[in-house]
C-alpha cells in the first residue's frame, strides 16, 4: 500500500534566503497553490521524499546541497521523474535547462514567469 502524503501542497519552494521563500509563497498562495518551505537542498529532499511534490522550485546556490544537488538526488528518487524541478537563478537559464531542470527563472523573479510555471505543473492552479 502507497505511503499517504503527510502534506497538502503540491509545492515546495528551497531557498536559503528567507525573504525570497517568504515573497515565492505568498506568489504561490496568490495563485491558489500554498507551498511548503525549505532553506536547504538536504531539508528540501527529505520533504520531496516524504510529500512526493508536482512541483519543486529550488534556487541554484545554497551551502550544503546546492540546487543541482538537489536536482540530482530528486531524479535518482523512486518519483524522481513525477515531480518539474524549477531553478531560479541570476545567470543564462538555457545552460540549467541541459542540467536537466524542468524551467528556470532568472532573478529578479518575475510575477508571470512563476505563475506560468504553477499553471503548467501544477493541479492546484484550476489547469
């Protein structure tokens, strides 16, 4: 029998910057996908593990497991391949795309280029 998910949300938003996770989950919440936190690649995987996200939106550089890290230890998880890794990062986003990140969003972050990720991937958003 299938473990039940322990959290309602579809997303999880990983930063290290607590002013940005805060600015991303009211963006979510907006759009009627509230999200789950973490400020840490390792945190973020155990929640991945233990939630099974639609959608994972990570920033690039943060101390211990950075977002490629994560990227990396996510796509090698039983639901690996079931869940759209986002980057948002402050540098060219094609070179992230051919790391294997589902899409990316270059900082500052814009409002529309988020809600179109949570559209694309997300139930929540009424798509």
């Amino acid at each position: 029998m299938p473990e039940e998910r322990k959290s309602i949300s579809e997303i999880l938003i990983v930063d290290d910057d607590p002013d940005v996770v805060d600015v991303l989950c009211q963006i979510c919440e907006d759009a009627g996908c509230p999200a789950d936190t973490a400020y840490d690649g390792i945190k973020a995987y155990e929640l991945h593990e233990n939630n099974g996200y639609h959608l994972i939106v990570t920033d690039g550089c943060m101390p211990g497991l950075d977002g490629l890290g994560l990227l990396k230890k996510v796509r090698q998880s039983e639901h690996g391949n079931d869940v759209h890794v986002v980057l948002v990062s402050g540098t060219e986003c094609e070179r992230w795309r051919e790391c294997g990140f589902d899409d990316c969003i270059r900082k500052p972050i814009g409002l529309s280029e988020l809600y179109a990720c949570i559209r694309k991937y997300c139930k929540c958003s009424g798509q």
